[in-house]
C-alpha cells in the first residue's frame, strides 16, 4: 500500500497474477466477477473512466553530486515553485496519487503537484502571485518581503509534510503516499554507458546521444549496469502497461459504484490522476521510442532535436486512458511546443507498449549472452 494504480483498497494476492508479479505490474484494482457488478436501472452504461498519467521531470534541485548522496538531493525553491506553477495550469485533481524514483527529489515534484490544491489553500497565494515569484526566481531578481515571506513557505515543503497531506486528504495512515519505484530512475554511478551519459548531459547533447548509440555502446561494452534509450523506454511502458490493462476493471468498478466517486465525475466521465516524477533521459526515451513506432524515425529525430538537453524542469507529457467498457482509447499528449503540424496527440496501443518492452528484454538478452 499504497497500490500502484488505486488507493481505496487492500492488494488482493488472489487477484494478482504470477505474471504480473514478476513483472511488476500489480494493479491494486478490486477484483470484481460478472454477477458483482451493479447493472440495475442502466447504471452500468454511460460510465466513461479517463485515468489520467503526468510524467514529468523534477525541478530545479539544491545541488550537483554523483553517487549515493545524490539520492538525498531535495529541491530548491525554485524547483518546488515550478512544481507548483505547473499543478496550476493543470486544473483540479480530486482522485489524485503521485510516486516518484528513489530520488528524493522526483518525489517532491510528484507530491507537490498532486497537491497543488491544499498547499495553494494554505499558502493563502493567488495563481498570478506564484507566476511572479517563479518569474523573479528564474530571472534572479531580488525579491520584495512578500515574496520573501511566500518563497520561504514554499521552500518549507517537505516530502515527510506532504506524506501527511496525503494521510489527510485520504483520511488513512501508516503507509507511504508517495511511492519510490525504481522504473523511474536512472544510472549515472556504475558502468561505461553511465559515465558517457554524465559528459553528453554536461554537453547538453543528451538525448541524441541517447537514441543513436547508447543501445550499442551497452552491447558492445557488455555493460550490465547500464540503462541505455531502449530500457528507459521500457521501464515506463511496463508501469503504463499495468494500467491500460486494468482499465477495464477501473471502469466495471465505477460502474458497480458510482455515487462513491461523485465528488469526480462530470458528464459520465470519472477521471483519475496520477503524477509520475523523474528524470532527464527516462521520460524522454519513451516518448522518442513511441513517435519513432507511430510517426517514423524522421519525426523522432525531430523530436529528438527539440529535447535534446532533455525535458525542461518540470515538463514531461500526458499519458491517458479512457474506458467505456466497450472501447479503450490510449493516447499520449506531448507539451504545446513540442507538437507537431497535426498536433500534440499520439495514439497509442498496448501492443507498442508490449513491442517496447520486448525490445529492451531482447537487448538484455544479448548484452547477458557470455
């Protein structure tokens, strides 16, 4: 607990398969059967489930360290203000769960966004005065009392007071609200392929470096360690994976309970969020992997171009499931300025997320192979 994909209920074991298991991929979902389902008076029909996935790259963090310490790295005032900032713009977010890498910083950024609502409450700020702060922080200008006073606040958000923001919001204790998960991380400590990762992001060239030769340097170097363009790419289709394909019983689930999720339903449609927090490389590479796998290698590359230092502070991209019980429709939205001419929407399908992981398995295979 909390479950990867829902907060409301206890895992089930029966529920969970061996496969999912091994893979990670457990669900947290309810297990329902046919005849639990309420269907009475229409009830099951015109019920639309949208989970919806933010995954973005953390803020701007206190310090640059390499090894373990970099795991401790929180962020700095600006870095928590461009989390806020970004939550925001992105609207109310009810049913809302965030988790992060290990780092603590990834977590921060996760936490404070899928809390924007209670910590702009409690900082008694209005949108326009955050935008002017994050402004003059950015621009390090000097900054009045009131921004002073407002910036320490912000600065005052802990990863421990938004596990208890959490705790109140959901009115359950003694778990922890803001997952670590590995999938959401990255290697910059251990082996060939890392070390030639730090000096391309020093270079701000990371990500062309990344799709065009960081597969083959790891199989060519037999570098075990290493988390090259394709295992990035994988380990966030594998966490995206578990939840198209249970969205099918998010959606029974709601249908069988609908005034228990009243508070977020509007027009038939009950949207779920979710705040993933990263890194620069890993986001990035799954994204590139899609558009090459739907829009071809020049579109990639194109793409590639536009990030290739990497996401900005606290921009990532959308990943959304939308469930009728009858249709499932998997898109991924790309930031406004990295759309292309026929817009910022990529569908998508859980084979290309299966393809994804598959390619990084076969890649491992290889590099394994004495």
């Amino acid at each position: 607990m909390p479950e990867e994909i829902f907060p409301r209920f206890e895992q089930s074991e029966e529920h969970e398969t061996e496969e999912d298991t091994e893979a990670g991929r457990s669900t947290g979902w309810p297990e329902l059967h046919e005849n639990e389902t309420n269907t009475e008076a229409g009830e099951s029909e015109g019920i639309t489930t949208v989970v919806e996935i933010d995954l973005t790259r953390h803020g701007k963090k206190e310090s640059q360290v390499r090894g373990p310490e970099d795991y401790k790295v929180h962020l700095n005032t600006l870095g928590k203000t461009q989390a806020l900032d970004k939550a925001i713009k992105m609207g109310e977010m009810t049913e809302v769960m965030a988790k992060g890498s290990p780092r603590v910083r990834a977590r921060e950024t996760a936490g404070i966004t899928a809390l924007s609502q209670e910590i702009m409450q409690e900082l008694g700020a209005s949108t326009e005065e955050i935008d002017a702060l994050l402004t003059k922080l950015l621009a390090k200008e000097e900054l009045n009392e009131a921004e002073k006073t407002l910036a320490g606040k912000i600065d005052g958000l802990s990863l421990e007071g938004l596990e208890e923001k959490f705790t109140i919001r959901y009115d359950f204790e003694g778990i922890d609200w803001i997952e670590s998960d590995d999938r959401l991380d990255f290697q910059a400590d251990a082996g060939p392929v890392a070390k030639k990762e730090n000096e391309v992001f020093a270079a701000g060239n990371l990500m062309p470096w990344f799709v065009n030769e960081s597969d083959q340097m790891a199989l060519d170097e037999h570098d075990k360690d290493a988390m090259s363009y394709s295992m990035l790419a994988a380990n966030v289709a594998d966490i995206l994976l578990g939840y198209t394909e249970t969205s099918s019983e998010l959606n029974r689930f709601v249908k069988s309970n609908p005034e228990q999720y009243s508070s977020i339903s509007k027009d038939g449609s009950y949207n779920f969020r979710r705040i993933f927090g990263t890194h620069a490389s890993v986001g990035e590479s799954f994204m590139l992997k899609v558009v090459g796998m739907t829009k071809g290698a020049e579109a990639r590359d194109e793409l590639c171009e536009k990030v290739k230092a990497g996401f900005k502070e606290a921009e990532g991209f959308k990943f959304t499931i939308t469930d009728d019980g009858k249709e499932k429709i998997i898109k991924m939205t790309l930031p406004e300025r990295l759309a292309f001419e026929d817009g910022s929407e990529i569908i998508v399908t859980e084979d290309i997320l299966k393809d994804i992981i598959k390619q990084s398995e076969d890649l491992k295979a290889e590099i394994n192979k004495e």
